[in-house]
C-alpha cells in the first residue's frame, strides 16, 4: 500500500512529526540527497537529515501528489534564504510498506544553491555522512 504510507508519512512532515516519518522508513532505506552522489543510509540518519531539513525551509508546503505502483511523487514548495524552490519527494515503499528508498529532488539551482549551504553546515555539525566519506 505505497499510497497509504505516502498519505501517513506526508500527514507527519505536514504536521512537523519526525518521529511519526521516522517510524514510515525501512531500517536500511536509502536517502538520495539532491545535493550529494552518494545516498544516505539508515533509519537514524535520515531521521536526522528531515529534522535538519524541517529546521532549513521556510514556508515548506505539498501541492500535488503522482503515484505508480511501489512509487510515490509527493510535489513540495518552499523557500530558503528568500529563495523559492519547488522540489519532489520520491518515496518507493518495500513489501512492509516501509519507505526503503527517498530520493529528494530539488529546483530551480538559484534555490538549491542556499538550500545546499545551509544543510552542508548542519550536516557537518550533526557528523552525518553519505556512504562514501
């Protein structure tokens, strides 16, 4: 039911409970990050990264959803730094119905570009580290 998971998991970012995403994600998912090669790994580090994210944008809001099959397109706007930016969620969910694999997605670059200083200082500060340092 990878509708039902997005539906919960975009219910909890909505109302800034990163306990409650946290608990929508497989142990071992895989976070693409739209501003690092290599993924994220595990359910503690991406907790992490949505709560560096949740403190990073400003006025952050879901305006459309896309399913099929396993995958779900959840379409955001925010800002950051007086920046718009619009972005998508990418979840695909596992047979547990569990967030295995979060790719982020993020534009246009005049937005990522403070999106992406801002989390690599907090990123740096928490110690977090993608699969290859």
């Amino acid at each position: 039911m990878a509708a039902a998971t997005a539906m919960r998991f975009r219910a909890a970012v909505e109302a800034s409970d990163i306990d409650a995403a946290s608990a929508l994600l497989a142990e071992d998912v895989v976070f693409h990050s739209p501003v690092t090669f290599h993924p994220f790994i595990g359910r503690a580090t991406v907790t992490q990264l949505l709560g560096l994210v949740a403190e990073t944008f400003e006025d952050f809001r879901y305006t459309d959803e896309l399913a099929a099959g396993d995958a779900h397109a959840l379409i955001f706007r925010a800002s950051v730094a007086g920046r718009e930016l619009e972005g998508i969620d990418l979840l695909r969910v596992d047979g547990e119905d569990r967030i295995a694999d979060f790719t982020v997605m993020v534009r246009p670059l005049s937005g990522l570009v403070p999106f992406a200083e801002a989390m690599g200082e907090k990123v740096a500060r928490a110690g977090l580290q993608t699969t290859r340092a």
